[in-house]
C-alpha cells in the first residue's frame, strides 16, 4: 500500500468509492443481491434509527472475503444519510491515530473499520468507551506528568468488517448490537450480479 493509501485510511478518506469498479456498486439495500436476511434486519434497523433521528447502532459484518462488506457499509450511510470514513484495523498503530479519525466524525457518521480483528488490544481498549459512551479517554504524558483527558465525541456508528470473528476480543465483539453474518451467494444471485454488471 502507498503512502497516500496510508494517509486516507488513517485520516477516514472517503477512498472507498473510488475507482473505476465503484460504478458497479449497488448504492441501495434494494439494489443489492444476496444476503436476504442481513437486508431486512438492516432496512428494519435503518428504518428505526431515521425515526427516532439517532445514530444506527454499531454493525459488525462478518463472513468469507469478497462477500460485499465494504458495500455494504457504504449502503449503510448513504440510506442513513451521513457521512462515510473508512479506515483498516493494522492501520491503526496508535491510540492517537484512532483519535485523531474519532474526533473528526460528524454526528451520525459512519466509522467504517475493515480487518478490525487485527486491531491491537492497546487500541480496542480505547475503542470501548468510544463506542458504548461516545467518549474517547486517552493519557497524555509519560511517568508522573501524565494526565488523563475525556473528550466527548459525536454519536456515531462503528461498523466492523471480519473474516475471523472469532478472534475478536469478547469485549468488542459484544459491544456490536447488530452483528450480521454473510453468507456465500447462490448460482442464481452470481448471474444476477454478473448481468447487472454487464447493463452498467
């Protein structure tokens, strides 16, 4: 990965959708194929949050690669009507690069962690608070000078993307209140997605 990469994932770029093959995205829940189940929980609590005009709670979205989890998410912020940021799990090196994206975000926003199995529990320690009381509390200083700050943050919605779950600290994990489960595509989803690609 480039050093730009480097930089527009840390900072929360919207990256995502660049590129020729984002043309042939689906930009809606009911553009996209396949996963039936995941789409109606997602439209149900989609639906719930924008009546109440709150922030959707935090998504995990774990399966086999190439499933769709990027698009997902984008989905997920443009029917909420809020702002994307995508970053990666081995981005995050430090407490302050989390921060740094966290205090960013604008109400609402979608904070969009790929390979968050592979974020380090120094980080995911950071990221509890974060998520379940939208305050990030870091220590700043070394040795006896050192002081810990609260900073309120805006309500926000993690979304976790994984292929192994199951190295996902507990803690984390359970602070997820929809987890969803992709599933491989059947012969007759793959010839749609291959026909609607070919039409764009």
């Amino acid at each position: 990965m480039s050093g730009a990469e480097d930089r527009a994932l840390l900072s929360g770029a919207r990256d995502a959708e660049d590129g020729p093959e984002a043309a042939l995205r689906p930009q809606t829940l009911a553009e996209f194929t396949g996963q039936k189940a995941s789409r109606e929980n997602l439209a149900i609590f989609i639906a719930a949050a924008r009546g109440r005009g709150e922030s959707l709670d935090h998504v995990l979205l774990h399966g086999p690669p190439g499933l769709g989890k990027t698009t997902l998410a984008q989905i997920i912020a443009r029917e909420m009507g809020v702002g994307f940021r995508a970053t990666s799990g081995p981005i995050i090196q430090k407490s302050g690069d989390l921060a740094a994206i966290l205090t960013n975000l604008q109400p609402r926003d979608v904070l969009f962690i790929d390979e968050i199995h592979r974020l380090q529990p120094s980080i995911e320690e950071v990221l509890y608070p974060a998520m379940e009381d939208f305050v990030l509390d870091l220590i700043i200083g070394e040795g006896p000078g050192a002081r810990s700050v609260r900073i309120d943050l805006p309500r926000f919605t993690l979304i976790g993307a994984t292929t192994r779950s199951g190295l996902l600290a507990n803690p984390l994990r359970d602070r997820f209140g929809i987890p969803l489960r992709l599933v491989f595509y059947t012969p007759e989803e793959l010839t749609l997605i291959v026909t609607r690609a070919a039409t764009l």
